[in-house]
C-alpha cells in the first residue's frame, strides 16, 4: 500500500497528527490513518486521535460528517470490541469507514469488522477506490 503522502492527494492534507500508534491525516472531507506495524488499535487509542481530530477541525470551524480511511499500509490489528464503544462517536461524526488493503488476509479481516461498524463501510484496494467512494458518499448526502 502507498502512503497518503506518497500520492497524488498528499496537497490535500491540512493537518498531520502524529501518534505513538501510527500517524492520523486530516483533510477537508476525510480523516486517513495509517497506523505502525504491530500495533492493536483499541478503544482508548482511538479516543486519543479522535480527540485531537475534533478538536483540530472545532479550532477551524469545520465540524461536520467525514469519510475515516483506514489505509493499510502497515499490518496491525483492530480490537473490533471498540466499534461498539464508539458506536455513537462513530455514527455523529462519520459518513463511513472505508479500509484500503490489497492482502487477502485484508479482505477476510475487513470482512469481519464490516460486521461492528455502525455506519457505511466499505474495502477498497487503493486509494483512489477510496476517494472515489468518498465522492459518491457527499453527492449522496451521507
């Protein structure tokens, strides 16, 4: 998997939050993470980013839904017991979670957590998949 900065879209990062687990991107429509080899994410690691994600975009005045890619371009696990616990963060803040990862391990793993999201998911292969869904999720009205 390519890094987000890396790509084409790497002029669309605002902000870059950098973690003890991985490393958080924020754009205007999207939130993209890409976490370090070997971590677990869990609940309280996901707190931790998703309180300086808020508060970034609350200092700028840009609160709203966002698309959050999880760009596999590492291999670490989720603890999937923490979309429950977020359930609500999740479904007040994202349009969707989308995962980018070309493994076949990655297609049975997104399978799985598929199951625990609350809101819309999706796997993609590559980050253009992503940002295309991302697209097709605003002209929606997701």
């Amino acid at each position: 998997m390519i890094s987000i900065v890396h790509s084409i879209y790497k002029d669309l990062i605002l902000e870059k939050l950098v973690f003890d687990f991985g490393v958080v991107y924020l754009l205007e429509d999207i939130i993209l993470s890409e976490l370090y080899r070997g971590e677990v994410l869990d609940t309280d690691k996901a707190l931790i980013a998703l309180e300086e994600v808020l508060n970034f975009y609350e200092v700028n005045h840009v609160i709203k839904k966002r698309l959050w890619i999880a760009n596999k371009t590492e291999i670490y696990s989720t603890k999937l017991i923490g979309w429950i616990q977020l359930r609500a963060v999740a479904l007040e803040y994202f349009t969707g979670f989308c995962v980018v990862d070309d493994t076949p391990s990655g297609l049975v793993n997104a399978l799985l957590e598929s199951k625990f999201v609350p809101v819309n998911f999706k796997n993609v292969k590559s980050l253009d998949e992503a940002f295309d869904w991302n697209k097709e999720l605003n002209n929606n009205g997701a």
